[in-house]
C-alpha cells in the first residue's frame, strides 16, 4: 500500500507525540521537528508507511541517545492488557465457537496503539467489540485454513496486544494441537511495536516460538526478513497478521495464505480497506 499525502501528518504528528511522552527539553524538540520535516520531504510516495517512516523514528532514537524509545509505555500498555485477561477468558469460556470469539478477543486488542490518532478506552472498547460485526468477515475461511495447517505464522504489532494475542494462539492450540505456532516480532525498537524482549517479558515462549523476523519496520517488510523467519514465513500453511502495519505493507502482495486482523483506525486504511473508519476487519488476503 503507497504511501498518502495524508499519511505525512499523521507520521509528524507522531513525532510530536514522542517529544510530549519523553518530555524532551526545547532544544531537543526543535532538533527532532527539523529531522521529521527534513524526512518527510524526501519520503519515497512510491513505498508504504511503514518503509517510510522507520528510518525517521530511528532517527529520533539516535538523537535522544534511546534505544528503545517507547519502552516504559509498552511496559504500561502489557499491565494494563493482563487486568482484562478475567473478562476476555470469561466471553471465550462463554461463547459457542470459542474460535470467533477469540478472534474477537485478539482484534480488541489492537486498539492498544499510541501511533493511532484515535484515543480508546480499553475496557469500554473490548465490550464494544465483542458485540460488533466484522465489517470484512472471512472468519469462516479463517476457520477452514486453520483446520488444515500445521505451521502458523503470527505476525505481532504493538506491545500489549500480546496479552490478547496469547488468549488467542491458547485457543487455536486447543482446537488444534498440532499446529506449530510461530509468533512473529520485531527485529529491533520501532515505536511501540513488539520485539523479542516484550514478547519474553509475557512468557510468550511458553505457548509460541517467538521468531525474531529482521524486520526493523512497523510493519512486515517480506525482503528485509532474515533468512531464519523467511523460511518459517514460506512454510506456514496459514498466517495471522495482526495490525494496520502489516496490512500496509502486506494487503497488497498476492497468493499469501493470510488473514488481516485489525481496528481501522485511520482515513487511508479505510478507504483502501474499503471499510469505515473504527470498524474490525478479519480479511483473507488477495
């Protein structure tokens, strides 16, 4: 999916957002507001977002002397995802197809994003969700494609999401024991998406193996996979994708054997989705 002119402010607004969460000094601020305009002029309008704006948060990084620059809020974001783990293990426990309502469980989780415009509440917007239709529904085929897969790849997005997405992989592990899932995260820091540390950190290990793709985008980027991931990647029978940012750089790419799992939480997904802004979407790729 190509980069939008639209996307540009909402990739500086998130700048901004970074100053106000570190609270760096002016001196700091003025130097990383000069970096994002200087980088944003030269974005290639030709690649996606995220392919764009990796290289402008890594910026950022080396100029505040962080590796990690979002590190304390994924923290926060994981430990308040585990207060709702009672009520989402209570509606899977409760629901006739404990499959959709897991999959439920995982969208919801991805309303978890600092990098989306749209504020939530997280408890209003799980009970939201629960009760609203997918507004792309390929569930079904999801369910089929599960039921004839052996190696499962699972594409991560942001820190806290996890909590849910461990929910999730637990339930298809019951459905289908012998499935090998393989969840996939971040090859380094990029805003407050998933890497190996956090994904350790919640004892995803204990359910998954947690595959470290290379990837230093917020969003898969299938040529910059390290050959490890790329080979488990190639293998899988059925891949999960999880977030905006693997389906602006994924929606597009043919004969993948993947399912989009994700809130739209921005103008330009939704028109290119084809869905209203704040719907979910479970959709089968092209």
């Amino acid at each position: 999916m190509k980069i939008q002119e639209r996307c540009l402010t909402c990739i500086y607004d998130q700048t901004k957002r970074v100053c106000e969460l570190l609270h760096v000094n002016d001196e700091q601020a003025l130097l990383i507001d000069a970096i994002a305009h200087q980088q944003i002029k030269n974005f290639d309008m030709n690649q996606n977002p995220p392919m764009n704006a990796a290289p402008l948060y890594e910026a950022m990084a080396e100029l505040l002397n962080v590796d990690d620059l979002y590190a304390d809020f994924k923290k926060a974001s994981s430990e308040k995802a585990k207060a709702f783990l009672p009520l989402c293990e209570a509606k899977i426990n409760a629901s006739a197809n404990t499959l959709f309502e897991a999959t439920k469980t995982a969208v919801a989780g991805n309303v978890i994003d600092l990098a989306a415009v749209m504020l939530y509440d997280l408890e209003e917007e799980l009970e939201k969700i629960y009760h609203t239709p997918f507004a792309i529904d390929d569930f079904k085929m999801l369910e089929a494609q599960l039921k004839h897969t052996q190696t499962l790849v699972y594409l991560a997005d942001n820190a806290g999401e996890e909590i849910f997405d461990k929910l999730y992989i637990q339930t298809i592990q019951k459905l289908y024991p012998t499935i090998e899932v393989y969840y996939f995260v971040r090859g380094r820091p990029i805003i407050n998406d998933l890497t190996c540390k956090d994904a350790l950190a919640s004892r995803m290990d204990e359910i998954a193996m947690i595959v470290d793709s290379g990837v230093p985008t917020p969003g898969l980027v299938l040529e910059l996979m390290n050959e490890e991931a790329r080979g488990i990647f190639e293998k899988a029978e059925c891949i999960i994708a999880k977030g905006m940012g693997n389906y602006e750089c994924l929606g597009e790419t043919k004969g993948l054997p993947i399912f989009f799992l994700f809130k739209v939480k921005c103008d330009v997904v939704a028109q290119a989705v084809g869905a209203a802004l704040g719907s979910i979407i479970c959709k089968h790729g092209i």
